[in-house]
C-alpha cells in the first residue's frame, strides 16, 4: 500500500494538489493552481507559497507531476 501523500486526497469535484511544505508535505484539493497557492500560503508558517514546489495529481498517469506555469 502507498503512503498516503503519494495518492489523491481531493473531494470529488476538486483536483488533488500537493506542496512541500518546510516540516512535510501538504496536501490540498483546489479548483485551480492560483486557488491550491492561497490554501498553502494559509498552512504555511513562514514565507510564501512558491509554484516550483506544487504538485498536480495526473490522473491518467497515477502520480503527481510539477504544475507548470
């Protein structure tokens, strides 16, 4: 069985994202990439949310891949 960060967390509807966070790995159901940013900019501590560290959940591959901007 797989972790659980490795699998789509997202409600039906949403799309499953997932951002690096400093203390582990976050993870978010957005209706797009700019709304997935201002959810990990609300669990973040510090900083701000960057892109290069968010992930998308590829469906038809079966694993998250970098958002491209």
């Amino acid at each position: 069985m797989t972790h659980h960060t490795e699998r789509p967390c997202a409600a039906h509807g949403w799309t499953s994202y997932r951002y690096a966070g400093r203390y582990g790995t976050i993870m978010i159901g957005a209706t797009s990439t700019q709304d997935a940013l201002n959810e990990a900019n609300r669990s973040l501590t510090d900083g701000v949310a960057s892109i290069d560290r968010l992930e998308i959940w590829n469906a038809q591959t079966g694993l998250y891949e970098k958002v491209k901007v």
